[in-house]
C-alpha cells in the first residue's frame, strides 16, 4: 500500500475519534469519498494500526446509530422555519 493512504487513513481516524465525526463530515473535510473514508477505516486501518481502527469503528457505529434522530431533527427544523 502507498505511504500517503496509509498517512491519510491514520489521519481519518484520528480526524474521527476527536471530532466525533460522521463519515460525510470526514469525507469533506478531507476531500475524499464517503466510500474512500469506509475503505480506509474499514479495511486499510486494520493492517496498519487494528487499536486505531477500533477506535474509530465505535465512533461510527455510534454515528450510525443516531442518525435517523438527526434525520428528523433536520427535517423538523426545515419545517419550522419555512413560510407558509
């Protein structure tokens, strides 16, 4: 593997676990794919760093798990300030 996607998956991880962020706020920060940021914290991180990997895993899957609120938070939110 090339050196600069493992200094990038290492960084995605850690961009991960300190902002507590999802994967769509990851990927625009780093200018990647949703699908690049799965693929290095999902199978790249597991050779290079698997305590790292897990640690941005439980982030995620806590993301993941949240999101339908966040869904209808941001839904409500449109309703509530849009004029009738």
């Amino acid at each position: 593997m090339k050196e600069y996607i493992e200094e990038r998956a290492v960084a995605i991880a850690n961009y991960i676990i300190d902002h507590n962020a999802t994967v769509r706020q990851t990927a625009q920060n780093f200018g990647v794919s949703k699908s690049t940021v799965h693929k290095d914290v999902a199978e790249r991180l597991l050779y290079i760093n698997p305590h790292l990997a897990s640690e941005a895993r439980k982030v995620l899957d806590v993301n993941k798990q949240e999101r339908h609120i966040r869904g209808g938070l941001a839904t409500r939110e449109k309703y509530l300030h849009q004029h009738l």
